[in-house]
C-alpha cells in the first residue's frame, strides 16, 4: 500500500509503498478515506513525549484521525462487517483491563495508529467500533478521531461546561476551534485566544463571542474585563508554558482550567504554575485525554442533528504526497484550521 513513512526524527517523510497491515483476530482492516493532520503527530516528528515514556520505533507511519470502510474482520470479531462505514478512534481500548471496564477506556491506548496510509487497523474492534452515519462524510467524520473528539471530552465530560458559563480558550488550532464551537453549541459564552488574527476569524466564525490577539493585548488582563473578574472555564489547548499560565491565570475564583495541550521540547512536560493562586482560588486543574469509543454515538448524533459541525473547521483537503508540507508548516503555526488527506 502506499503510505507516507517516518524514518528518522525530524527528518523529511516519504511517501513509499509500503506493507499492508495483517489484521488482528479481533480487530479490522479500514481502508482509509480520509486523514486527518494532527499536531500530535508534528510532536512526535519533533521527537517529544519521551518524558511521558513515548517513543514510537522507527520506521513508521503516523496519522491517528481517520475515518473509512471496514475492508476486513478478523476471525473473533462478532458485530462489525466488512463494508461498515466508520472513525477510528484514537483511543482504542482493550475493552477487558480495569480502565476500560470502570469506564475509562480513553487511558488504554497501547497501540500505535497508521493513519497516513491507504489502510489502517481497528483494535478490538467490537468494543472500539464507531459506525459512521451515511450523512456524515469521511471528510468531515476524520476530525472526530482525535482533535473534535478531545475538545468534545474535555468541554462536556471533563469541564462540565454549563450554558450559564464562559469559557476561555488558549489556542486556535484544531482542538482548540473545537472546544470553541462545543462549548459555544452548549450555550456558554466563548472567549478564543491566539496569536493569529486569521485563526481568530475563524474562531469568530465557529462561535467565540469575543477574541483576544495575544501578540497586541496581554491576554489575561482582556480575559478578566471581558468577563468582570475572571472566567468560570480556561482552556489550554496549546501546552506550551505561556497559554497553560494564562490559562490559569484568566479564572475567577473557584474557576476550573482543563489541560489539554501537551508539552513541546521547551517545557518537556513541566510548567511552573501560580500554585498559591490555586489554593486561595480553590482552582481545580484537570487533564483530558482523547474519549473513550463508548461517547461515539452520542457525538455524531449531535453532529447528524447539526449542533455540532466539524465540517466547519476544515480549511483544506489534500493528497496524501502534500501531508509532510503541513506538518513542516506546523513548526511556524502557519497552518488555519484542519487539513485532511483524501487522496491517497
Ligand atoms: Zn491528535
Ligand atoms: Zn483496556
């Protein structure tokens, strides 16, 4: 098959031919439609996370958001069907550990994804499957195997995020315009921050009732005015340093900040924070990591009903041969929005 191949770190990936993967007893072939290009994987180009325990073996093939049609089963699989249209999630749990089974299958990803390629594998397939509704296209569906579905997480499940409620948002890159237009789709009032004027129209675009340039106004300050003291909800869905402090620094009292961002070869893993302004604030911080697959069918319907349109954050689709240029453009931020392969 054809695939776009990681050989060394922060080298040029090539697209190459590349072997089919076998699939699993329990899991399925999808043949990919469309990919999704995260800036996980620009992380993992960079060679970060190894202070997590992170360290993909080399060569391989990255792209972990995509979405397409189930072209094989192996022999255990029970409910899934070769011709099923579906998103793979990017936490695939192993549906028998004691994360997945108490609910948190989201903390069980052992498996590497090969999204950016014209095949790639469901895990555990019956417990991971996430049918895709005919009225939702592969395009727009790809986006909701990691960025829209982490947003989605973080602002519902994780953030508890509630219409009487404003939400400050720290970064508009992919994930970052998701938690914008679900928590806007929630009723709460949304402040988006970022460095760039072109993501902050599109912020504008997806929902943000107010946006704050951080390279002309100090963002923290404009957050307290426009909300009179402080907001109830700050996101950093950045993870670098500056937006995690501002992050926390932007709520009021008893205010909640969710992490979503992860950490770059400046912090590597370790931010500094105003720890006495969370105790006397009774600030909580807390982390969200993708979804687990269970939350897939309340998502899509959302988005089949049209309360949520991920469609709306896509800027570009291109093939396969042109994804390493975005991931490249990921060093200078000068990537708007989501970019999605279709072409393969
Ligand atoms: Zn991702
Ligand atoms: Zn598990």
């Amino acid at each position: 098959m054809k695939a776009m191949v990681m050989e060394e770190v922060g080298k040029p990936m090539v697209v190459k031919d590349w072997p089919q993967p076998e699939c699993p007893a329990d899991g399925a072939i999808v043949r990919v439609e469309a990919s999704g290009i995260c800036r996980s994987d620009w992380h993992l180009w960079q060679g970060d996370w190894g202070w997590i325990g992170f360290r993909p073996r080399l060569p391989t093939i990255l792209g972990h958001e995509f979405a397409g049609v189930i072209e094989e089963v192996g022999k255990d699989v029970k409910t899934v069907k070769p011709g099923a249209r579906v998103v793979v999630p990017l936490a695939q749990g192993c549906g028998t550990c004691g994360d997945c089974r108490t609910g948190h299958s989201n903390q069980c990803m052992s498996q590497g994804m090969t999204g950016y390629a014209q095949y790639g594998v469901l895990h555990h397939a019956d417990f991971n499957f996430a049918p895709l509704p005919e009225k939702i296209d592969f395009v727009e569906a790809s986006s909701m195997g990691c960025r829209y579905v982490t947003a989605f997480h973080a602002i519902l499940d994780q953030g508890q995020v509630r219409s009487d409620e404003s939400v400050v948002v720290y970064g508009c890159g992919g994930v970052g315009l998701s938690a914008v237009q679900i928590a806007t789709a929630l009723g709460a009032r949304v402040i988006a921050v970022d460095l760039d004027d072109r993501k902050l129209e599109l912020a504008k675009k997806v929902g943000a009732s107010d946006v704050v340039n951080g390279k002309k106004t100090d963002p923290v300050k404009a957050v307290l005015d426009l909300t009179r003291g402080g907001a109830d909800v700050s996101v950093d869905a950045l993870g670098i340093a500056a937006t995690c402090r501002n992050s926390i620094l932007s709520l009021r009292k008893r205010g909640r900040h969710i992490q979503i961002g992860l950490t770059t070869q400046g912090e590597k893993g370790e931010v500094a924070l105003p720890i006495d302004q969370v105790v006397f604030k009774e600030l909580q911080i807390v982390g969200s990591l993708a979804i687990q697959s269970f939350r897939y069918p309340a998502l899509l319907d959302m988005v089949e009903r049209g309360r949520l349109a991920p469609r709306e954050l896509i800027t570009e689709t291109i093939p396969l041969e042109k994804a390493f240029n975005v991931i490249q453009q990921m060093s200078s931020f000068e990537n708007v929005g989501i970019s999605v392969i279709n072409q393969f």
